[in-house]
C-alpha cells in the first residue's frame, strides 16, 4: 500500500498535500503519511498519520473506521 504525493479531500471537506512517506523515528516499522493542509492554522503546519489510518475507510454519518468498500475513504486524491 502507498500514497503518491499530491493533493488530497480528506472526507470532510478539506485539501491536504501529501509530500510523502517516512517512517516513526521510534518504530522503523510503522510508515507515516507527511502532508500540509491548504489552510490556515495555528501551530505547527506539518502533520503525519499512519498509512494505515490514512487509507482507511470510514462511515460518513459517524467518523468510524469501516471495513474497506464501506462508507467512503477517509481521504481521496484530487490532483
């Protein structure tokens, strides 16, 4: 499983850029998505999720994890 960098709708409504992959500096293991909102926020700008929370899928009424197939993914690439 990868995710190219680009553009992504997280099901919510809001775009992110993917810059890419890395890993958990604690656990080589454990891949991470790197990715910018194309927003304003406070704080820090840069954020990370787990390819595999990053993926998943999730039931548009409630925000859970579903199996995937189900409900929609939690983000899709746009561009």
């Amino acid at each position: 499983m990868t995710v190219e960098p680009g553009t992504y709708q997280h099901w919510k409504g809001p775009q992110y850029l993917v810059l890419g992959l890395g890993h958990d500096a604690n656990d080589e293991a454990r891949t991470a998505v790197v990715y910018l909102p194309l927003y304003p926020v406070d704080g820090p700008p840069f954020a990370v999720r787990t390819l595999e929370d990053f993926t998943a899928w999730v039931d548009p009424a409630t925000g859970a994890t579903t199996p995937e197939g189900e409900g929609v993914p939690r983000f899709r690439r746009v561009s």
